[in-house]
C-alpha cells in the first residue's frame, strides 16, 4: 500500500512508519516537529519507499505534497494531535484546535481520493467512565467544563469519532478507528509534557523523586509499542476482519487487559532501573483523572487476530537498555 502517516515523527508514529516500510509499503510522513522529532526516523532516512512532508496535519496541501511523492495514495493512517496531561490542562483550547481540524482536512482528502482511513482515538475518549472494561458499548462520562481542560483531549477523540462514523455513513468512506491503552516504549517522551512510564524512568535515571499523583491507586493497563503498531498497521491492511465482519466503522481496542495502578507501576521501575529515587506522593492529583482504564479486547481478536504479546516489566526493561544507550550511560 501507499500510506500517508500524519504525525508520523511521533512516538507511535515513528514505530508506525518502520513498521510499515518493514512490512512492504510505500510511506509519506506528515509532520510539522511539534511534538515529533526527525531524529525519530533517522532509521528511515534514505529508503526508496520513504518520503517525509515537513508540515502541518491540517493544512491540505501537505497531503496532496504526500500523494505526489508516493504517486496516488491507498490509506491514511492520522495519528497527528496533541497529547500530554499537562497540554490538556494548560492549552485545552490548542488540543481541540489541533486534533480537529488537522482530522478534518484528513477526512476530506481520504474521502476525496478514495483512501483507506485508519484513525488514532484514545480510551481517553470514554472519559470518567468507571465500568470496566471499557468496549464499544461504553457510555462516554465528561465533567462538568468549569472544572477543568482535562477532557479536551478526551473530548477532542469522542468528537473525531463521530466525525470518522458520519463519514462512514455519508460517504461511504472505509475507515477503522484504533484506541492504544497508554503505548510505551523507546522515544516516548519522558519530561514534563510527556507520559507517565517516561516520566518514571527519567527520573530514575536522574536519581530524582518520583512523583505520584494522589494517592498513586489509580490503574492503567500499559501496552508495548510493538503491540500497538502491529494492530494499528493490520487495521489498515485487511480488507475484512478475519472474521469475515466489515470493518467500514469497526473500533478497536488495542490494549494490554492486564492493569496495574499507577504506585506498583513506580516500584516495578525502581526494580527495572536499581534506582535510589524515592516516590513522593502530591495530595492533589491530576484533576478529571480515571480511577481505571482496562481494555475490552475481544473485538480485537477475533478481527484483527490481535492481542497484547510483551509483559509489562519485559517491556519497561527494554525501554530502561534504550533510554541508558540514548544518553551514554
């Protein structure tokens, strides 16, 4: 395939765009280096099948740069948005500008040009919802806006995918949602903007606090990035579930089941790292927050054929190798 990858100097997807080149396509990444790096995909650079458009998700015109380089364009794979707990908090009207209207000009040129569309949602879409685990059937539960910002990004997923459904319906547009369940892995950011399992490791590197918001009891279920990608990457490949169902609106799960809360998480990677950090407690935590987030996945494996394959303390070990060979430690 031909695959047009936005936000692809990211940390999905960078991971994304390898795998993808690995498996036999032809890639075009979009991306403008907010939050990506081109250091991301040096392994990519200089690869016959490997185009990279410097630029802004939401602007048509790198898309029609991309299909030019790739001569035509099968599947879109729009992974382009603002991410990071803080962002949320501190620039929720950025988050909302940004993940919608860089989707829009996405929907628009898949639809116009035929393509495959594959969107990256998040279970950050379900909200504050406290019934696990969560599936396609789970209520979306927001708090009120006065509260906080928390939910812009959460609301910014729920909203793109009404807008994927509707393109579904209208115009026949064959497009597959995706939700990674806290994906980590080598190049995941790790300072203040970043995501939880970077955070804790880049603190055990430096022998700083770690740091643990409220009473550290909230649970994630925490997926490798291989796993990730690989059911992204097959979403968009398959042309029916292996099933046989339609995946024209099909949502997707990928995440590992298995959860852990967000203290054990801390001291799993004070053993994975041998660190002297000690784990501080802030009384207040992270407002809107989930107490839990564990993944329905059965839709998943019996149409994609696609499960979670790497432990948890497996994978935070090959993250802890990476992040020492990265700084020269």
């Amino acid at each position: 395939m031909r695959c047009i990858v936005t936000g692809g100097a990211g940390f999905l997807g960078s991971h994304l765009t390898e795998s993808l080149l690995a498996t036999g396509h032809a890639v075009a990444v979009i991306d403008d280096m907010f939050r990506g790096s081109q250091k991301n995909l040096l392994g990519c650079k200089g690869m016959e099948d490997y185009h990279l458009i410097m630029g802004d998700a939401s602007n048509r015109a790198n898309y029609e740069k991309a299909a030019d380089k790739l001569r035509g364009v099968d599947c879109v794979y729009h992974l382009a948005a603002i991410n990071g707990t803080r962002w949320f908090h501190e620039r929720p009207d950025f988050v909302i500008q940004v993940n919608l209207d860089s989707l829009r000009v996405a929907l628009d040129f898949a639809i116009t040009r035929g393509a495959r569309f594959v969107f990256t949602s998040s279970p950050e879409a379900f909200g504050e919802q406290p019934e696990m685990p969560l599936d396609n059937n789970s209520d979306s539960l927001f708090s009120s806006a006065a509260q906080h910002g928390r939910h812009s990004y959460g609301a910014s997923k729920y909203l793109g995918e009404i807008l994927v459904q509707h393109a579904v319906k209208e115009h026949s547009l064959d497009a597959r949602i995706v939700r990674p369940f806290n994906g980590y892995g080598p190049r995941l950011p790790g300072d203040a903007y970043g995501q939880v399992t970077g955070i804790f490791l880049e603190q055990c590197r430096k022998g700083e606090p770690m740091t643990v918001h409220g009473d550290g009891q909230q649970t994630r279920s925490f997926t490798w990035v291989e796993d990730i990608v690989n059911g992204t990457r097959i979403a968009g490949e398959l042309d029916e579930g292996l099933d046989g169902s339609i995946l024209a609106g099909a949502a997707f799960n990928l995440g590992n089941p298995e959860e852990i809360s967000i203290y054990d998480l801390a001291k799993l990677c004070l053993e994975v790292t041998n660190s002297d950090s000690e784990i501080r407690h802030h009384e207040i935590g992270h407002p809107g927050d989930s107490r839990r987030r564990v993944p329905d996945i059965t839709t998943s494996e019996q149409a994609l054929g696609w499960s979670a394959s790497v432990p948890l303390q497996q994978g935070l070990e090959s993250c802890w190798r990476w992040q020492i060979a990265e700084h020269g430690e």
